[in-house]
C-alpha cells in the first residue's frame, strides 16, 4: 500500500470544536460540534464524530492539543469517513485547507517535538 501522508502523524487524542462552514443541503450552516481528534498532522487529522460528516464537508475546527498552551484554529475539508457505529459513531479524515501558515508550522513542530525528533528543542 502507498503512503499519501505528507506529513508525520500522531497518534493522540483531543477533544475539538467543529464548526460546520459548508455542507450540501442536509446540515445548517454554522452547527457547532464537539467531538474529538484521534490523531493529527500539519495537514490534516482524523475525527471522531456522533454525526456522518459527508465528504467535501468544509469545517472549521478549533482544537488544543495535550501540552499545547494555545488553541490552534484550522479548516479541514472531509475526504473519507467510517462508520464505526451505525447512527452514533463515525471517525472522518480531514484536510487542512486555506489554514493560516502559522498554525501548521505550530502543529508541524509540536508533532516533531512529541515523537522526539526535535528533541534537543524545547517545546512548547
């Protein structure tokens, strides 16, 4: 199987805020969720969520990650999801789009530095 991650993952879990921007005609815009992250990179994440997230959902997710003293803001586009329990459990892959420079610089050092291959730097 080819590898398409750009960046290094980390297997971490989170509690988020998803804010959805923009989504087909089955969810208002601007529903607020709160659900978690499972893991994350500097350009994407996978959630888990209590509702199906369609792919190409654009989201807005605010999320703070263990020993990270910031919120770090990012928007994501879905592009695949999992059932893992019919109607009440589903995890999705987000992409980071349009997501300032800044925050992925934040979340590529903060990944590097969890998995140690930053470790002669202090972090956070």
């Amino acid at each position: 199987m080819n590898e398409k991650r750009r960046h290094q993952r980390l297997q971490e879990e989170g509690d988020i805020t998803i804010t959805i921007i923009a989504c087909g005609k089955k969810f208002p815009t601007r529903k607020v969720l709160y659900n978690s992250s499972r893991d994350i990179s500097a350009s994407g994440a996978r959630i888990h969520s209590s509702i199906f997230l369609p792919i190409d959902t654009l989201l807005k997710i605010d999320f703070k990650l263990k020993n990270l003293h910031q919120m770090i803001t990012a928007m994501g586009k879905v592009k695949w999801i999992k059932v893992i329990c019919e109607d009440e459990a589903y995890d999705a892959g987000v992409e980071f789009v349009h997501t300032p420079k800044e925050a992925i610089d934040t979340l590529a050092k903060y990944v590097a530095w969890k998995q140690g291959t930053n470790r002669h730097k202090a972090y956070p």
